[in-house]
C-alpha cells in the first residue's frame, strides 16, 4: 500500500511543479 502512497504523492508533486527537475532527481 505504500508502494501506491508514494506513486500518487509523486504524481502530485510532478503536477504541482512540473520545473523542479531536482526534486525529481532527489525523489528518485
């Protein structure tokens, strides 16, 4: 069930800021 948190709270944040490259390297 987690595994789905962090997917659906990882598509918000994409969602919300779309430029943060680096945050998206950091989440990954």
């Amino acid at each position: 069930m987690q595994h789905v948190f962090w997917l659906t709270t990882y598509f918000i944040i994409n969602k919300i800021s779309k430029n943060s490259f680096i945050l998206r390297i950091v989440v990954y």
